[in-house]
C-alpha cells in the first residue's frame, strides 16, 4: 500500500514547455485533487475529480488541465509552463463514500519554470 | 464566498508550554474539520479530525475542540516539543454536488524553542 505516489520530485522547465505531473493511489479513493503550495502561502486548489471519468475546477485552473481515466489515476497536465507556475504541487486523495474523510497527500513536485 | 480565517499567522512557544492555534469558518454547511501538520520541505499531514457532532476530541497531547454556534474550531497541543515546530493547517468540508468541498486556513508556523 504506496498511498499517494508523485512524479518526479523535482522539475525544471523553460518558459513555453509543457509537461505532465503524474500522481496514483492504491487507496481505492474516489475524491482526488491537485493543489499548488507558494513560498510561504496556503494550499490552493487547482482541479479535482470525484470520480473516473468527473474533473471540475478548483480556485485557480488556469493553464493546468487534468484528466481522470481511472480510479486511480490524476495527472496534471501544464499546456505552456510560465514563471508564475514556480510552485510545488501537492495531490491529494479521499475517500468520498459516504462521510468527508481526510486527506492523503503525496510527497510533492517542486516545479521551477526559468 | 466561504473562507476559513486562521490565527495566529505565527506562533513562537517555549518548549513545555502550550499551543492554540484558533479557525473561524463561514460555511454552516461544514460537518467535517481536520488540522494537518507540515514539517520543511514535507507533505502535509493528517494529524486530528473531529466531526459537527463532537465538541472535543484528544489524541495524547493534541486535542481539537469545536464551537459550531460560534463557527470556530481549535488545535491545542500541550507539552510541546522541538519536533511539534511545523504549519499547521486547519480545514473546514462542507457536503456539496459530487461529495465535499474542502476549504483550508493560510496556515500557522509555529516555532518550539528549545
């Protein structure tokens, strides 16, 4: 039982690359998400899904896409990286049976754009 | 829209003595309040949850209680120690279209002097 597992760890990219932050749980979960953790800041939401085949925005979607084509899959998808996606990114799962439940987060991506 | 508002920002303890770190929630709908621990350069973790129906609820030296008349929620940790330095994160889920909606507080950094 791996949990939550993130892919890569560390990543740099120019401005203009795109590329594919993978995140999978082994937990069964249905609820998985994506957020971005600034110097300092919160976590803000970017997109979730409450099921395969269901995505929806969070709070600030723009220029990241997701797609949910198993249960146990949710990569985040950056169509044209730019300076300001400098961030690590957390993805998070929970069980959304019947009762809220926690969340289980990976270890992270920290995400440079130069 | 929804916010959770948590207080202090930061929090500098000598070792020994007493945490409180306080969350004010707007939504009504919320049922559902986890705090999460985050050491430098980690993940967030689940540390303590309590559900609306609870006005308490203690694991070892960390309790959490809740004032759902008043819509704020508390993390309290006793006996603190160098290992307890960390932001901490509290959360508000409220049910919603699909499962739950997740709103978290900026965080508190709390520093343990030894």
């Amino acid at each position: 039982n791996a949990g939550v597992t993130q892919t890569p760890k560390f990543q740099v990219l120019k401005t203009g690359q795109s590329m594919t932050l993978q995140c999978a749980q082994d937990m069964n979960h249905e609820y998985m998400s994506w957020y971005r953790q600034d110097p300092g800041m919160g976590l803000r939401l970017i997109h979730y899904s409450v099921g395969a085949g269901i995505t929806d925005q969070g709070e600030v979607p723009n220029g990241y896409n997701v797609s949910r084509s198993t249960t146990e899959d949710f990569p985040l998808r950056l169509l044209s990286a730019a300076p300001s996606q400098t961030s690590v990114y957390f993805c998070a799962s929970s069980s959304r049976r019947t009762t809220a439940h926690g969340y289980t987060f990976g270890s992270g991506t920290r995400l440079t754009v130069v | 829209g929804e916010n959770v508002e948590q207080h202090p920002s930061t929090l500098s303890v000598q070792e020994g003595d007493s945490a409180v770190i306080k969350c004010t929630y707007s939504d009504s709908a919320s049922n559902y309040f986890p705090w999460y621990k985050q050491e430098l350069g980690k993940r967030p973790q689940l540390i303590i949850d309590i559900r609306s129906n609870v006005g308490e609820k203690k694991d070892q030296r960390i309790a959490v209680t809740l004032n759902k008349t008043a819509k704020h929620f508390s993390l309290h940790i006793t006996e603190t120690q160098p290992e307890d330095s960390a932001v901490y994160f509290c959360a508000a889920m409220a049910p919603n279209t699909g499962g739950f909606k997740t709103i978290f507080g900026a965080g508190t950094r709390l520093f343990v002097k030894a």
